[in-house]
C-alpha cells in the first residue's frame, strides 16, 4: 500500500507535550522544511492553541495562524472543531461555530475533523455541511474508549453513517487516551474497515502505554492508509509516534510513502532547540504503565490535573484522585475520555476527593451533561447519583435550560459597527480585557533570533573546554561580546 502521513508536529505534539504553548516564533525556522517533507495534511491549530496564546502571551492568534499558513503553503492544513463549542465547555451559538470555520477557511486552514464523544451525529452533520458549504473538507472522528458499552460494532455503525454523508472523503479514527491494545485493534480496525466501503480511513493513536506504532500495523493490514504522527522532539509518550520511526516501520513492512526523510533531521533540530531555550520537555518512549487502562486520563489532561493539585498545595491527593476517575466514569454512564468529557469525570472526580462528601459539589457542565444538554448518554447514569446531581437548587434551575441561538446579526449588534469577524470571534469567546491587552502588545514576534543564542552556546563550549582561558570575545556584523574572568 501507499501510506500518506499527517503531521501532528505543529498541533497535537505540541499540546500534548508543551500544554498548547508554542509560539510563531518557535516553528518559524521549521516551517519551510515540514511544508516539502510530503505530508497529506499538516494538522495546524485549533480553538485551544488560540486560547492559550491570547491568555498567557498577549499573541494575536489570527496573526500567528497567517504566518504559519504563509510558511506552509500548498500543504493542506487542519484544526480541530467540537460539534457544540469552540472555546470552553459551554455551548457555543451555532453561528459562531459556523462563523469560526468560514473565517479559518478563509485564513487558509481548510481542512476540520469532527468530534463530539456522545456522537451526536445530526449535529455532526450539520456542521459537516456547512463546512463544506464553505469549500472547507470535513474529516467526521471516531473517537475510540474503553468501556463496556462500545463495542466494535458501535464504532463500525457510527462510522458507516458518517462515511455516507455528502463530503465526507476521509473518516479519521482517533484514540486520545492511549488505551487501544493491539488485540482489540486487530477486530476494531478491520470492522469499521469493512463498514466504510473504500473511503480511506486514518488513525491517530497517542503512544500512552508504548502500544501506538503496534495499533498502526494493525491499521495497515486492516487497510488504513493515514497514519498520524509527529516530528521526535513532539513524539512519543503522551504524544503520537514520532514519524521517523513509523516511515522505517512502513518501508520495513514493504509498503511506500511520499516523505523526504532529509527535512526530519532540520525539524526535529527547530524543535529541540525550541525546548532547551524555553526548558520545555522533549518526548520520551514511554514506559508501559497498566494502571492508564484504568483511568483512562489522556496526557495532556493528566499534566493539567497535577498542576491543578499542586496549585493547591494537594500534590498528594494524585493517586486518590486516580482511583476516583473511574468510579466517577462509570457512575455517568461510561463517557469516551476526552475533550470535553475526561475534564468533567476528572474535575468532579477532584472535588469528591476534596471534599470527602462525594457529589456535594457539582459543577455546571457535570449537571448539563447528566441532563443530557451535550448530547444522548450511551449508558444511564447511576440512578443514586443521578437524583444526587440533579437534587441540588442550581440543578433545577439548568433543567429547563435551553442551548442559546441567537442570529448572528444579533451578535453583532454587541459590538461596534464594522468590527472584523476574527475580532468578533475572539471578544465572543474570550473577552474584551483579553483582546484589548494583545491589541495593544503590538505585532507578534516571528523572529526566532537562534543566532544570538547559539553565540552563548558557542562562548559556553569554549569556555568549558578551555579551562585556562582568561578572556574571550567573538565578533560578527553587528555584535561583539568580550568576557573576561573575574580578577583577569
């Protein structure tokens, strides 16, 4: 077969080892040689990564997503899109979600896989339309969980109806936790392989427990053909595989690909540069540790509830907080662990062990759920916990809730005449302080300045080596640093 890959480098390994904080700047110097490798698709942002920039740097997202857009051009580039919101948890008007996929189209990012873990698919539907109404493509997701109500044949029925709609051209099987064994891929695999006709299917298999590039050779010989992965630095461990070691797997397995495996070395250089200069982690080849079978936590989740604890002085209460997550999974029903639903089992699962009175205190998205206001519930809630949750005054009051639908025209009523849609979009779902504060920071920084940092990485090697040097300087056009030893 012909494997086609799709770079999680830029999104996917980011997030899962830099929390969603890399900067234009950081990829800059990687751009050009990630855009001629021959990657299928480049998975680029999504509404989080925006989140993050505007928060913690002051960054014009739109601006960063232009300029890597820019540096990758004739790549078909990717963001990821719930089916009910776009930043947070809470429901997002539909003529926002519809706005916000018109305008990334607009900016160049073309291309949407769609998730909703409830599978609530008219309203993947929906959305699956008005993308490609908009000459986007959308890529519907089969988000993969490991409980005892999704079976094979649950998957392969989803899958099935999502490959039959209009504009579908690839269907994309994801499992973000890190939980799929290979046995289990040998029969998942294949049966939605079989359910779905010829449409090519990809895989994106986060490497939790070690077990990834064995669920993408079950993948191959089921006849999948995209496999996800990300350059080394970005790689591994919470992370996908690295797409060094898939492309030797590949070729070992006697099938071809599209890929110049001479720009790796360059990117995989950007990025582990980038982490030394910012002391951020670099993916490790994770240990195989059988407890993530019995949480489920994904990666990305799991490094946010450690600061969360650590935040409030309960580092401790990890391992308490671990044996609570799957208790509080099963009483709700078995939700597939991952965005959005991992963070309501984790949180209501913190706040049990906090507390020591379970459910005593339920936040809002944990009672919009069990109300079933995110969609249809695969397996009932507990009943006892069920009249728990809902008992509560605020409860009563959510129950006769009803998701916002104002027009779009309504909206803008909001806010000042002539306003942008990438503004509107962000004073929508973030806030005025927020924007206010990155329009007033000025451009974003897009030079990555390597060159003056490997200057001290040079004067540090030589001063090592050399353990008598009393003085040093180095010259080039426009810089000049002398050092000297104290006393000298």
């Amino acid at each position: 077969m012909h494997i086609e890959f799709v770079d999680q480098t830029l999104r996917d390994g980011q997030q899962s080892h830099w929390g969603m904080r890399m900067r234009a700047y950081e990829a800059a110097e990687a751009l050009s040689d990630i855009a001629r490798t021959g990657f299928r698709v480049v998975d680029l942002t999504g509404a989080g990564m925006f989140t993050v920039l505007l928060r913690e740097y002051a960054d014009d997202p739109w601006a960063t997503t232009d300029f890597l857009v820019n540096g990758l051009r004739g790549n078909e580039l990717r963001s990821g899109l719930r089916t009910i919101s776009v930043i947070g948890f809470a429901h997002t008007p539909e003529c926002i979600i519809d706005l916000w996929a018109q305008t990334l189209i607009k900016h160049g990012v073309t291309s949407f896989w769609l998730y909703d873990c409830l599978f609530d698919l008219p309203t993947m539907r929906r959305l699956s339309e008005v993308i490609t109404a908009a000459g986007g493509t959308a890529v519907p997701a089969v988000m993969y969980g490991l409980t005892s109500v999704h079976d094979d044949a649950f998957f392969a029925a989803k899958a099935k109806e999502m490959a039959s709609w209009p504009g579908t051209q690839t269907l994309y099987v994801e499992d973000a936790a890190g939980v799929l064994k290979p046995e289990r891929a040998a029969t998942l695999l294949p049966a939605i392989r079989a359910a779905t006709g010829d449409i090519p299917l990809e895989l994106h298999c986060h490497s939790t427990t070690g077990l990834a590039q064995h669920n993408y050779i079950e993948g191959m010989k089921a006849g999948f053909t995209w496999l996800h992965t990300a350059s080394r630095p970005l790689a591994n461990g919470v992370s996908l595989p690295s797409t060094e070691s898939m492309v030797t797997v590949v070729e070992a397995l006697g099938h071809t690909h599209s890929l110049d495996t001479d720009r790796f070395a360059p990117v995989a250089e950007n990025f582990a540069r980038a982490a030394r200069a910012e002391g951020r982690p670099l993916g490790e080849v994770a240990e195989y540790d059988p407890r993530v079978y019995h949480h489920q936590v994904p990666g990305g989740m799991m490094g946010t509830l450690r600061n969360q604890l650590a935040t409030h002085g309960m580092a401790d209460r990890l391992p308490q907080v671990l044996d609570e997550i799957p208790r509080v999974r099963r009483e709700l029903g078995e939700p597939i662990m991952a965005t959005p639903f991992s963070q309501f089992v984790g949180i209501q699962a913190v706040l049990n062990v906090v507390t020591g009175d379970r459910y005593s205190m339920v936040p809002d998205e944990v009672v919009h759920y069990v109300l079933e206001h995110y969609g249809p519930l695969a397996a009932p809630v507990d009943p006892a916990v069920k009249d728990r949750v809902l008992s509560s005054p605020r409860a009563r009051q959510l129950a006769t809730w009803e998701r916002p639908a104002p027009s779009l025209a309504e909206i803008r009523k909001r806010y000042a005449p002539g306003m942008s849609d990438e503004e509107l979009l962000l004073r929508f779902m973030t806030s005025d302080e927020e924007v206010d504060r990155m329009q007033a920071a000025g451009p974003i920084r897009t030079d990555p300045r390597w060159a003056s940092a490997a200057i001290v990485t040079e004067l540090e090697d030589l001063i090592a080596e050399r353990a008598t040097l009393t003085s040093v300087s180095v010259s080039r056009p426009g810089l000049h640093v002398a050092l000297s030893r104290r006393g000298q």
